[in-house]
C-alpha cells in the first residue's frame, strides 16, 4: 500500500511539474516566433544614435533632451538610452571615468562587470526573476548609458536582441564629429603658419568655414578693466598694438585638458615635442558684462542645447587663448575668442 502511494505521488509530482513547464516552453516558442523590424532613434541633444525593435513603444523623450525610454507592450521588456550626468563623491564635479565605473561596480545588485578603454559593462538581477544589464560609453566628456532589463526565463530570446541594440549604438557621429580630426583640421587651415588674427580682420574665406554665417563670431576683449565682446563692425576690439604677424611654425601635441593641468594661467604649452594644444567640452559661455550697469548676462539662453567646446592655444606669449565652438546643425563652428585670461 505504501509502495502504491509513493508511486502515485511521484508521477502526480511529475505531471504538475510537465504542466506548469507547459506555459512557460509556449511562451518561449511565441517569443521565438515573434517577426519584428528595426527602427532608429536619434538624439540630437548629445548626438548619439540607436537601433531598436519595433516591437518596442517608445516613450517620448525625457524633458532635458538627455535620452527615452522604450518598453515592450508586455512591459516585460524595457531598454533605455541615455546621457547620464553623473558626479563624483563630493558633488562638486563630474568623476573620471576609473571613478565612475567603480560606482556602478559597487552597486548591491551588480553580479559581473567587465571595464574596457573607454566603456565598461555590468550586469545582475534587479529581483530573482529580472535581469539588468548596463553598457556605459565614456565619449566627449559624457557618459552614454544604453540600460536594459527583461524576465531572467526569456533571456534566450531577449540576448541576442540586446547584443543587436548594443552593436548598432554610436556616440562617436562619424567622420564630421571625429573632434581631434576637426580640431587638427581647424589648426591646420587657421594656425599653423598662420596668423589668425589677420585672416578674422581680412574676412579669410578659409576661417569663414568654420564660422556659422548667422551667428558670426565675437571676440573678447579688455580695452579697460570691463571685458567687452566686439563684432565685425567694431573691427573685433583689434587696436594699432595688435599683432597680425607671428605665426606657429613646428610641431604640436593635441590632447584633452586633463585634471592636473593648471589652466588656464600656469599652462606651460611647451614640451620636449613642440607646443601643447588642449581641449575639452564645458557647459557655459564667457558672460556678458554690460560696462555702464555692470551687469552680468549669460550667453548659454542663446544656445540651450548646443554643445560646447572650448580649445586653448597659445599667443605670442606663450598665454592662453580661448577658443569656444558649438556643435550646429552636426558641424563644430567658432563663435568666440577669448583674448582676456590672464591678463590681470
């Protein structure tokens, strides 16, 4: 009797377990089945790109132009793209990237990672039954964030769409956005045996390439203690002690501002290889300061969205100028020079 009880607890054991599979091996099969397209989103914020399946609802942009969410009808599958503003443990600046991946690193939930030159990759289960996974691009100064979460028992059918979406991302905008190229090119046509104060005076057609024709471009000035922008039509604040001569002959060294550089006084734009050129991406204008109010407007209002980049190069003195460009229309433009660091 006790033999025939076992016997038939194990097979109704068995049968439960073959019918609760049921459902789920079903389900997989649906999921396998599932025909889907490929669409595109763009950001134009932060310039950054991405393919996704149709199957998932976009679901508007966020309010900063920073990314969107996007989340399947089931609301089982759910990625986001996005620019992440994140700061270090002060919070009084952005981290490095060494500093911002042992952040995410140390989060409770994060059960492998991988760091590479400049991006790394966690992942881990948000409960029991949810899978994140986390890429995160370091590019520009920013970090590119492609974040995606899904059912652990339909990993199989949800991995190689994530891999898919990871691979078809680019943060870098191709050759136009490439900045170094850009910048190389800029001081190759405006620097480099040139002089680039005559070619602004002269209206030289090859500065005026890099010059949006609507905007034009200001130069910053101290004709007294008040810094003042002026325009073509003040002759950009240029006066008889302007030096339209000397020109950079040699070689250069292009490379981001790094933190322990002291800029932009004590810069030492020497090294044994020839000049150093730097660079890097900020969020603010110069201000304006009217000179009868003193008053202190921002230019930002102007360009909300645009990213900035602002280039030092050395004059004459081996003192820093400042050069600010804005990303329009997908293309660098020059908008000012600041010719009045330092000069205290």
């Amino acid at each position: 009797m006790k033999k025939i009880l076992m016997l038939t607890f194990i097979a109704f054991i068995a049968f439960a377990c073959k019918n609760s599979a049921q459902p789920e091996t079903q389900e997989q099969q649906k999921k396998e089945e599932i025909k889907f397209e490929w669409a595109s989103y763009e950001n134009s914020r932060f310039d950054f790109s991405v393919s996704y399946p149709d199957f998932l609802i976009p679901q508007g942009e966020s309010g900063n132009g920073d990314g969107q969410r996007f989340i399947s009808e089931d609301e089982k599958f759910q990625f986001w793209a996005y620019v992440d503003f994140k700061m270090n443990a002060t919070f009084d600046d952005a981290p490095s990237f060494d500093e911002a991946y042992e952040q995410d690193v140390n989060q409770e939930n994060v059960e492998y990672n991988e760091k590479r030159q400049d991006n790394y990759y966690v992942s881990g289960h948000i409960d029991k039954n949810t899978l994140f996974s986390k890429y995160t691009y370091f590019r520009n100064m920013n970090y590119y964030v492609l974040y995606f979460q899904f059912p652990d028992a339909e990993a199989r059918f949800f991995s190689p769409i994530v891999d898919t979406i990871v691979a078809s991302f680019d943060c870098d905008g191709g050759e136009n956005h490439d900045v170094e190229n850009f910048i190389n090119g800029f001081l190759k046509d405006c620097w480099i045996g040139k002089n680039f104060d005559a070619l602004l005076r002269d209206n030289s057609a090859i500065l005026n390439k890099y010059i949006d024709k609507d905007l034009g471009i200001a130069r910053l000035h101290a004709p007294g203690t008040i810094p003042r922008f002026a325009k073509r039509n003040e002759n950009f604040g240029y006066d008889n002690y302007t030096d339209f001569e000397t020109t950079f002959k040699g070689k250069y060294t292009l490379t981001m501002c790094k933190e322990n550089y002291d800029l932009p006084c004590n810069f030492d734009f020497e090294d044994k290889n020839g000049k150093i050129v730097c660079y890097d991406f900020v969020s603010d204008l110069p201000n304006l300061v009217d000179p009868e109010t003193f008053e202190i407007s921002s230019l930002m209002p102007m360009y909300p969205s645009s990213k900035i980049m602002l280039v030092y190069l050395p004059n004459k003195y081996n003192s820093p100028r400042a050069f600010y460009f804005i990303l329009v229309n997908k293309n660098w433009k020059l908008i000012i020079v600041d010719d009045t660091l330092c000069s205290a």
